[in-house]
C-alpha cells in the first residue's frame, strides 16, 4: 500500500500540478487529493526508476531497427554494410554506451540542477519577500517538476513531452508556491537561458578578440 501511496502522488503531481501546490502549501500534511507528499530524494528515485525503464526501451527498439534494417538484401548484401562498411556497428555501439551512461549518471546530474535551481529559486523568494518555509517552498516546486520524468517512457517523443512538462510543473510550482505573477515566472524559468547565452557571448567575443590580435 505505501508503494501504491508512493505512486499514486507521483503520477498525480503530474497531473494535477496546480492542485498539488494548493495543498502543499497547506503545510498540515493533511492532503485531500493525493495520499502523501514526497521528498525530493524519493522523487528522485522514482524518477530514476522511468529513466531506467527509458534506456531499456530504447536499447529495445534500436536492437529492433537493427535487425529490421540488417533484414532488408539488396543485390546480395544488407543495406548496413552498403551504408558503414567495416565500421557498422560503431553507432549503435555508440547509442548503447550512452544510454547507459545516462542512466548510471541520472541521480548526480539531477542533482546538479535541483541545486542549481533551488539556487536561484531562493533568490527570488527573497526577492519576492517570501521568508515563510523557503526551503519547503523550493522543494516541493523541485520535487513536483521531477514527475516529469514518467512521460520518459513514451518511445521517440517521450523526452521532448518531458522536456515540455518539465516546463509546465516548474511554472505551476514558481506561481504557487512563490506567489509570482506570470510575466515574472515565465522570466525565472529563462535564466538558466539567459546564464547559458550570457557565458556563450563571452566565450565568443573571447575568440573574436583573440583572432583580432
């Protein structure tokens, strides 16, 4: 029943992300929607787990696509060998090891960004005057964003819908629970944009200036 718990509030932050705020922002831990909130170390985890799910199903259909394409003869030889030569296997070798290492590398790269986020997510809330249960605020937005991560699991178009719902639950956490207006939410959810352009620029002007001396 405490897995079934588990899941069940994970799949409904994602569902209901709106919703899910109002009663987090409850602070009594009497929540009438979902069964129980999670930590952001247990939505890691169950992130973790999709994104195993993920590299298996991909490691599944490329092996399909293989032997599919290795199926197909024209004038006596495979269209693979046609194509690469000797070197016909080096990509699908390629897609493996990285699947894999996406999966090994998940948790610590994850990690990564909600520290990052929680960062600037801060920053704003003291900007915004907020100073009332900060780090639950910040949490809970990061812990509700990772449930993202179950959309992964769609083959082909599962990272684009989780990239885009990750977009959607990280909005929804930003203006509940920080209490931000839209313009302004729309404007946090750039700066990891505006951080990456801005450090883009400099390495660029840096090699313009150095190929003008």
């Amino acid at each position: 029943m405490a897995i079934y718990n588990w899941f069940s509030s994970y799949f409904y932050y994602l569902i209901h992300p709106f919703r899910t705020h109002d009663e987090l922002l409850k602070f009594d831990h009497n929540y009438e929607s979902f069964p129980r909130q999670m930590g952001i170390y247990e939505s890691l985890g169950t992130s973790w787990i999709f994104i195993v799910i993920n590299g298996i199903i991909r490691i599944m259909l490329l092996n399909l696509v293989i032997f599919s394409v290795l199926s197909l003869d024209i004038g006596g030889e495979n269209i693979i060998s046609i194509v690469s030569g000797e070197d016909k296997y080096l990509s699908f070798y390629f897609v493996i090891l990285s699947t894999i290492l996406d999966v090994i590398f998940y948790p610590l790269i994850t990690l990564f960004f909600i520290q990052f986020w929680e960062f600037i997510l801060r920053i704003f809330a003291n900007f915004l005057g907020i100073h009332d249960n900060v780090d639950d605020r910040v949490r809970n937005i990061m812990s509700v964003s990772l449930s993202s991560h179950i959309l992964s699991i769609i083959p082909v178009f599962g990272s684009m819908a989780q990239t885009f719902a990750s977009f959607v639950l990280m909005f929804a956490g930003i203006k509940k629970q920080l209490n931000a207006s839209t313009s302004l939410t729309i404007c946090i959810l750039m700066v990891p944009f505006l951080i990456l352009l801005f450090f883009t620029s400099i390495i660029l002007l840096a090699f313009i200036f150095k190929s003008f001396t």
